[in-house]
C-alpha cells in the first residue's frame, strides 16, 4: 500500500461492486488521504470521507493540484480574516503554491490585493488579478505597503512564507486589521506592534471539508479560480521534483503535480 498524502485525484477503471459511494468511471476530487495497489480494478481508492466531482473545466492534475491549497486558502480568507468586499490584503509570496490561489479567491472576494513576489513574476502575478505587485528582493514590504495606501495599512496580511512575518505584519495594517499564517517558525516573534493596531492573529493548519471544495468549485465555473501547475513529474521522479523545490531560485510558478498513472504522463495541465 502507498499513502500518498492529501493532494490526489482519482479515478475508478473497472466495474468492481465495492466501494459503494462513488459510481464507476466518474472522476473525483478528494481533499483526503488515499491508497492505491490495494483494488486490482481501482487504482485508488478513497479511506476517507469527502469527495467530489471534479470540475469539468479542470484538468485531473490540476483538480489533483487545488484541494490542499484550496482549502487553505479558504480556510484562511473566508474563515478566518472573514475578508470583506472593498477591503485590502497583503498576500505574501503571491505565485507560490498557496498564493496564486490567494491572489485569485481574494479578487472574487472583492478585495485590493498586494502581493510580494519577484520582479520577474511581476506579469504573472498580475494575471492572476494582484493590483499591486511588491519585489521582495529590490524593496521592503512595509514601506511599499504604507506607500500604496498613503499609511492607511491593508485590512488582512497572508503569510505564507514565515521568517519574522509575524512581528512585522502589524507595521503594515490597518486599525483591526487581521493576519492569518500558515507557516510554523521557532523564531520567537515581537507582537509588541500589534497592541497599537488592535490587531487580531489567527494560525491555520488546513482541516479540509466538502464544503470548501463546493465553494472553489463554484469560483472555477465562474472562471474566477484555476490552479496554475508549474512542473509535472512521473511518480518515479517525485525525487526531481523535491531537488526543484529544494533549489533556490527555482522559478516554479503555482504547484509541482505528480502523475501517478503511467498514461496520464504527457498529459497537459
Ligand atoms: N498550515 C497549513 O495548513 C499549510 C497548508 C499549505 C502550505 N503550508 C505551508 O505554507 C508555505 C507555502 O506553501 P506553498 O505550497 O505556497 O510553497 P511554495 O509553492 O514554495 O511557495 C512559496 C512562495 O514564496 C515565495 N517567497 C520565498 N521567499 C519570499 C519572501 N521573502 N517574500 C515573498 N515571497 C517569498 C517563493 O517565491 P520565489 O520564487 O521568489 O522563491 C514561492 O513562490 C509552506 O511553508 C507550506 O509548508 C501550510
């Protein structure tokens, strides 16, 4: 048996009675751990409970590629900052995995969105619908923050990179402004700032549900949503895609995606 984690699709070939949740030949989306090589007829098979369709317009590795991710962000903008119509968030490392998808549901949200990438996603950042870009490397985000909304602050910042996000986020904010991470540091971090912002903290590890997949599902009908896949790797070279991940400067863009099934290879996302 091969647990995979949790980013997954799958796909039952053959007529085998059991299990009896799903029907044969439909494609699902599962945000849940799965096994394959256990069914001989169904190369994988869900142990646990939500899934649903795949949505027509997506490819099988980009539906694989946007439930963990999807429900992150779900889980941090709507959830937790509970991001209004009208309001502003700084999303930090907008074209990593979990930013692209931010930058994309914090627009159909309605929101303002600065994000920090590098100068040379700038155009890609732009696509996916940031309003205002921020090269981390040439200049500080606070700064560029407090520039670009003449020292108001955003409403929400997103950290999805870490370091000492955390002590600096509250220089960026606006009164009762709230900052979701989902990155764990064991640096110690200063709040001392955020007592002046009445800010709020909310720390998110995903817990994934079918109602989060119900709601991308609906984004990406509308054509709000669409996971970008940066680098597509065979199972048998999932150790090229940790080397990618692990290079700096790498260049990836949105989500690395494995095929798992041999034909699916030349599959394009
Ligand atoms: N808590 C949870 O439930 C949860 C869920 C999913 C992910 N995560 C965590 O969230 C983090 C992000 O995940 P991911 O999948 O989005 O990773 P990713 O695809 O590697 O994206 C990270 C992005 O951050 C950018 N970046 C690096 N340093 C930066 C800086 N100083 N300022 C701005 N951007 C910077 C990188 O761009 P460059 O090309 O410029 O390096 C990259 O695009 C990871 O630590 C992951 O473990 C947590």
């Amino acid at each position: 048996m091969f647990l995979a984690g949790i980013y997954c699709r799958y796909k039952c070939i053959d007529k085998n009675p059991e299990p009896k949740f799903f029907h044969f030949t439909d494609n699902f989306n599962t945000a849940f751990r799965w096994t394959t090589g256990q069914h001989a007829t169904c190369w994988a098979h869900c142990v646990t409970g939500d899934w649903r369709k795949k949505p027509r317009s997506l490819s099988h590795l980009e539906a694989a590629s946007l439930t963990l991710v999807g429900g992150t962000v779900w889980e941090a903008l709507v959830v937790r900052a509970a991001l209004r119509v009208g309001e502003s968030i700084l999303i930090h490392g907008g074209v990593g995995g979990v930013g692209h998808v931010a930058i994309q549901v914090a627009k159909a949200m309605g929101a303002r969105v600065f994000t920090t990438v590098r100068e040379a996603n700038f155009e890609f950042a732009r696509t996916l619908g940031a309003d205002v870009v921020i090269d981390y490397e040439k200049e500080d985000y606070v700064d560029a923050i407090m520039r670009e909304t003449g020292g108001h602050g955003v409403d929400v910042v997103f950290d999805t990179i870490g370091g000492n996000t955390l002590s600096r986020s509250p220089d960026t904010l606006a009164q009762l402004g709230r900052i979701v991470t989902i990155v764990d540091t064991s640096l110690p971090q200063n709040l001392v700032q955020a007592w002046g912002k009445n800010a709020s903290y909310h720390f998110v590890f995903t817990r994934q549900n079918r109602g989060k997949l119900d709601e991308l599902s609906a984004l990406i009908e509308r054509g709000q949503l669409r996971p970008h896949i940066g680098a597509v790797y065979s199972l048998a070279d999932i150790p090229l895609a940790h080397a990618l991940l692990e290079t700096p400067n790498n260049g990836l863009r949105g989500k690395i995606a494995i095929a798992v099934e041999p034909s699916s290879h030349t599959e394009s996302a």
